[in-house]
C-alpha cells in the first residue's frame, strides 16, 4: 500500500516505515532471500536517509537503484509514490520478484556496461556501498549516472568510512583497514567480465573530502555530504551490548561508519 507523503519532503520516519512495510509484505509472501533478514536490518539507517535526501528533489519520478540486490529499497521507493528501476550484476531477487513489484530490472556491470537507459531519464539514481568495490576508475561509471540524470536530479552515495573509529582501533592493533590481505588480495581470483578482471572485495575506503572531489570531477554540483548516525536495528542476544558503545562512538561524527555524498546534476 502506498503511503499519503508530502510532496515536499518525506522524513527518516516516513522512510522507515515504507522500508519496514516492504520488508514485512517480502517476508508474507515467502519472497525473500534468506540472506536478506540481516541485511536489511543493517541497511535501515542508510536507505532511510537516502529516501530523505531523494525528497529534496520535490518530484516522485523514477529512481534508479544501482546494486539493487533484493529489492527491498525498491519497494520502499514504490510506497512512497515513486517509480524504480534497478540493476545489478548478481542480484538476490529473481525475475518474478521484479515484475511484481513493478520495477523495471537489467542485470549491470556499473564498470563496465553503459547503462541501459537514455540520456535525462531518472530523477535520482541511488548507489550504496558499491563504490568501495570499484576495481577500476569510476569517471566512467560517473558519466553514465550523469547522462541518465535530468537536470537537476539528485544522486545520493553512500561509502565507508575510512575514519571510523573501528579502523582506528584495527590500525593501533597492526591490522589494515580492509580485509584479509592474504584471503582477498594474494591469493584471490578475479572474475572476469568482457576480458577485464575484476575482485569483490573492498579496493578503498573514502573520507568526507574525496567524495566531494569525485562529485565535483564528474561535473555534479555537492549538495551535502554526511556521516550517518548507526540506527543500530535488529541486534540480538550478546550484540545488544554493542547498542551503547556505537551511541557513544556516534557523538563524534567523523567516527561513524558510513558516509554519505547527495550531489546534483546542474540544471
């Protein structure tokens, strides 16, 4: 069911509660991958305030999602009086689940593949923690989701953040900020797509300020960019002890663990 929403704005509340909404509907119908529960509690926070940062563009016209996974983002779009579309490599959700929601779905290479749609199309293209996987440049990737784009559309990014302060602590440990060197740079394999390697893994990590850079390089006006409070959802048993430590670490923005870029295409 779609919800009554201000043309002008929707809040994290309003957001929230569309995403939960998609969420709780997926789980009727025995439509979601068993991975998802998890994920998508980890996700709430980030897509919440995507949807807000969306809002600041007062049409509900279509969104791209790109790294679209299960679709639960989708759905949330849908409630709130947009149309979506979505890609994605590897996706969770099968053809099915697609048509049903309505949503109009490619599977994408973002590096590689020009993107399937033509120029000024969308109002907003979301991508959320996809960039730290980029094996190559992103200018290229950056374009495509600037010809899509109208005038004046939104695109929001969210990354992580290489100056949270769990990197701190695995830095004063003599550990590196990404993950196992051995496991998934020495002796990992790349996958290749139209001749050219690429690794899922994470190549970087991004601070507030190169964001800004790589927005501004590829011909996008910044609006904001964010370090997201952890809304910290679905914890359980002995991880609800984590709840106060992650409030604390959150009064200090610059030690959040996501970042978040809401950028413009010039009119």
């Amino acid at each position: 069911m779609k919800q009554e929403v201000d043309k002008k704005t929707i809040t994290r509340k309003q957001a929230l509660g569309a995403l939960f909404d998609s969420f709780q509907e997926r789980i009727a119908e025995g439509s979601l991958h068993p991975h998802s529960h998890d994920y998508f509690l980890g996700c709430c926070d980030r897509w919440s305030l995507a949807i807000e940062e969306l809002s600041r563009n007062p049409e509900r016209g279509r969104v791209l999602d790109i790294g679209a996974n299960d679709g639960l983002f989708c759905g949330a779009l849908l409630k709130l009086g947009y149309s979506a579309a979505a890609i994605d490599l590897h996706p969770l959700a099968d053809d099915s689940v697609w048509e049903k929601l309505g949503v109009e779905f490619h599977q994408c290479h973002v590096e590689a593949d020009p993107l399937p749609f033509e120029d000024n199309y969308f109002m907003g293209v979301t991508m959320g923690q996809l960039l730290e996987h980029f094996t190559y440049s992103p200018l290229k990737p950056f374009a495509e989701i600037r010809r899509v784009l109208k005038p004046g559309g939104i695109l929001v990014v969210d990354v992580p953040n290489v100056g949270e302060l769990h990197n701190h602590y695995r830095l004063i440990r003599g550990k590196n900020i990404l993950w196992d060197y051995k496991t998934h740079y020495i002796d990992d394999e790349p996958y290749y797509y139209k001749g050219r390697p690429y690794f899922n893994r994470h190549n970087r990590e991004f601070t507030a300020g190169e964001l800004r850079v790589l927005a501004e390089s590829c011909g996008f006006e910044v609006v904001r960019v964010a370090y997201i409070r952890s809304r910290r959802l679905g914890k359980k048993g002995l991880r609800r002890m984590e709840i106060p430590f992650s409030a604390l670490r959150d009064l200090v923005p610059v030690f959040r663990k996501t970042i978040m870029l809401t950028a413009r295409k010039p009119e």
